[in-house]
C-alpha cells in the first residue's frame, strides 16, 4: 500500500546530480508500436485484442508504409532483434499537479473522502502531465534512444491524453490485457497521481492505490506475446518498487526471469517502496530481494542504499550490494548536491553534481535513470556516464514537474558545455578513506589527468569533449529506424 509522502521542495540555487519522481524535442524514431489497449471510441472490452498494430506519426507520409514493404520488413526485423532500447515496466499515470491551501489529511479515512473530492470532476487539461514511467521513457527518447512502455492505460479521458503525449514523444506503447470478466470498473481506468504543492512548496502525493492492499491490477496473471515480445526487443528492461503496486509479486518475477532468459539487462530502482517491501509479506520480501540479486544495474539514494544495507557509507553500502548480488554489474548511488558513485566489482567512479538553479525536482530521479541507460547501452566510460546522468537530472530539476518537462537535449547540451561542477575534495576524499587500496576515478575540473592521493582524477574537460559530440549527433540526426 502507498503511504502519503511529503516532501519539501523550495527553488533554490545549489548543485544537483538528479533524483526523485521545456519545449519538445522530437527525433525521428521507429513507427510507434501500439499493442492492445484500450482505444478511443472502442467499446470497453476486456481489452482483448489479436495481432499487432502499427500506427504512424503524421510525419511519416501514407507512402511511406507501402514503398518496398518498409513496414512488412521492419516487423520481420522487430521478431529477433533488439531494436528497442530501453523499456519501462508498468507505473503508467497522469499527474494531476494542483495547488492547494493544505496538504492531504493523514488519517486513511479523511484522506480518501479528500481524494473523492478531488476526483469528482476532472480538472482543468491545463494541470495534467504525464508521470510515473513515462519520464524515464521520455527522457531516454529524447537522448535519442528508442524507447517503449508496457503498461495499463485506460478508455477514458486521461488514457487518450497519456497515449497522445507519448505518440508525440515518439514512445511506443505495449499495453497489458487479459480476457477476463471486468468486477471492477475502476481497477482498468488509468492510474491518477493527485500531486498536491502547499504555499510552502511542498508536495504530497495521493491516489487509488494509497487505498488497497491488492496490486491496481490485480487482474493480470500471465505475461502475453506482447508484453513477452516487447522485453525481448529491448536493452534494457527498467523496474522500480511503484511496479508492486500495480502488478502481483509472481508476475513482477515472471517479469525479470523472462528478461534474464532473453538477455535483457534489468534495471531495478526500489525507490522509496523498497523499505516497506523489505518488510512486507513473504512473498513481497522473496520477490524484492530476487531482483536485488538478479538485476544487472540497481540504483538508489544514500538513504535507501543505507536503509537496505544498515551502512552509513555510500561506498561500503554499494559494495555490499554489488557482493550480495548474483548478475549485478552496476550498483549506483545518487547523493544529493554532491553528485553520484557507480561501483562495480573491478572498480569505483564518482562524478560531483553541476551547479544549477533548482526548480522542481520531480522527475529527476527518472532523468538520471534515462542517461544511465544511454551510457550502459553505448559502452560509455564509466565516469562519462555518470557525468551525462547528472546534466540529465540537473536540467529537469531547472524545469517544474516532470513528464513533458524533463530534460530536452538543448538544456543538456547547455549544461555540460557550462562545466559548473560542485568539486568539495574534502567530502571525496573523506568518502574514500575507507576504502582498502583501492582507487578511484573521479570527474575533476582540474585540467591534467592523474593521481592525487587515493583519487585518479579524469578532467573534465575531456569528458565534455567526448559528450558532446555524441549529443549533438544526436540533436541533428535523430536515430533513423530503417
């Protein structure tokens, strides 16, 4: 069950590295993907559905399908190819962000009657953004990685516009359906994120889901050819601890064996679900502590890295991770204002946060994971990885709220040029001391490369000069699906 949390945003002008829940940037990317979901003007149906159906962008001109069986070929080609870059698993919402006088009541009862206020008619489209998975995918697409998301959208008014801001970020969306008898009308309507801000700035959350012991959709027991189709495609497959609130722990296990089985590379964020997961039913504990172990990449705050560990260091907590795991590769800890750490078995990379004035940081979390994802998939050096993960974070966090307001690319590309890092050699330092002989390579300003103590400095600027090419190629060309 969710918990209402409250968390306190004020603007303000520090560093940023990325973490937590603009103009358009469009790249020309495969035809969007549309598996069997509920449409507009279809009958609401159980969702069931056969076969696969293609939907073109309007900038794709009608020729375009017809010429040289272009369209027959590339879903040929989709069969046994990994041409999906990254994919998200589940947590597909509408944010409705509002304003209000006071922050929910924390008692369950009051709280409910509070969200049937608020639900009892729709507000103003002016207030409604995109949320959940859909910020990692747009802002993965708009790195220029192709991207899709499986997940449950509903037949009603926030279903078509979810669908429509991902047909126009250029997303593919697999959706999630079962041919049962419907008992409850509400569990198949799309998940509403209620994201309420107090004159303080600050941010509570609330939904349907704050109010069941059972998963949202509880109603899916299997994986379809679908969904099943779509994990093979993809890179990358990314979860996070909000999927249990929407799909059963056996399902979320079929999930990650399937990817494992496929050669899809699992991205686990526990986010702050993992803490109640850890504690929660037997099933939910074996099914969280599966994916810990079996997820290529995990990422996670200090906090949480420190919760599921019981160590105060970021480092030792990472390590601990990594050693604990069974295909782990990657283990990433986000830190704040400091900047970020990624611990593998053979070795140890930091990269301090950029500088930027702070807005909003919802949605940078997502962010964050996006670019980790665009490094992991080009075999980027480590260091470099992390330094774009920041740029990401730090330039949704200059944006308020997340969906259609995550990163673009320019924002991107504008950070990284800027080169305005939080260097504290103290905090660095001090972090690595307890280490044993072990050395580690760090993002620096400083020009020439080189040791300097337990630190083997990587300059910054020689980093920029290998990231921005890359973006920019990026920004100019899009990615070409044929």
């Amino acid at each position: 069950m969710h918990q209402l949390t409250i968390s306190l945003h004020s603007p303000s002008t520090h560093s940023f590295p990325s973490h937590a829940h603009s103009s358009l940037s469009v790249f020309p990317q495969y035809p969007i993907l549309i598996l069997p979901i509920s449409i507009p003007n279809r009958p609401h149906s159980n969702f069931a559905s056969s076969g696969i159906q293609l939907s073109l962008p309007n900038y794709y001109s009608t020729s375009l399908a017809s010429q040289n069986g272009l369209i027959h070929g590339w879903k040929l080609r989709s069969l046994g190819l990994k041409n999906i870059d990254v994919a998200t698993l589940g947590n597909l919402c509408v944010d409705i962000v509002l304003n209000v006088l006071k922050l929910p009541p924390r008692s369950l009862e009051a709280r409910k009657a509070y969200l049937e206020q608020l639900s009892a008619s729709p507000p103003d489209k002016q207030y409604w953004e995109a949320g959940g998975n859909c910020n990692v995918a747009i802002a993965a697409a708009r790195l220029g990685l192709s991207c899709a998301t499986i997940g449950h959208v509903g037949n009603e008014i926030y279903g078509n516009f979810l669908l429509d801001v991902l047909r126009d970020e250029r997303i593919s969306v697999v959706g999630i359906s079962e041919d049962i008898d419907v008992t409850d009308s509400t569990s198949y309507e799309t998940l509403l994120c209620w994201v309420l801000v107090d004159p303080l700035q600050r941010h509570g959350f609330c939904s349907r889901a704050d109010f069941s012991n059972e998963p949202a959709f509880s109603w899916l027991s299997k994986l379809s050819a679908e969904i099943k189709m779509a994990i093979k495609q993809s890179k990358v497959l990314f979860c996070n601890g909000f999927g249990f609130d929407e799909l059963s722990p056996s399902l979320m296990v079929s999930v990650l064996d399937y990817a494992v089985e496929v050669g899809t590379s699992v991205f686990f964020d526990p986010g702050p679900r993992g803490r109640s997961l850890s504690t929660g039913t037997p099933e939910e504990q074996k099914t969280f502590h599966h994916f810990l172990k079996m997820s290529d990449v995990l990422l996670l705050t200090s906090d949480e890295a420190e919760s599921l560990t019981g160590i105060g260091d970021s480092l030792l907590a990472g390590q601990e991770l990594l050693r604990s795991g069974i295909r782990t590769k990657w283990v990433i800890v986000k830190m704040g204002y400091r900047g970020s750490i990624l611990v593998t078995m053979s070795s140890i990379s930091c990269a301090p946060a950029f500088k930027v004035d702070v807005i909003d940081t919802v949605g940078c979390g997502d962010s964050f994971v996006a670019a980790i994802a665009y490094g992991f998939i080009h075999n980027m050096p480590l260091v470099n990885t992390l330094t774009i993960a920041n740029a990401v974070g730090a330039a949704t966090a200059m944006g308020c709220g997340a969906g259609r307001n995550v990163a673009t690319l320019e924002k991107v590309i504008e950070l990284v040029r800027a080169s305005n890092l939080n260097e504290d050699d103290e905090f660095w330092n001090e972090l690595v001391n307890n280490l044993d002989a072990q050395e580690v390579t760090f993002l620096s300003k400083m020009v020439i490369n080189g040791s300097n103590g337990r630190l083997n400095r990587v300059a910054l600027q020689k980093v920029v000069s290998e990231l921005l090419p890359k973006l920019k190629s990026a920004q100019v060309e899009g990615k070409v699906p044929f």
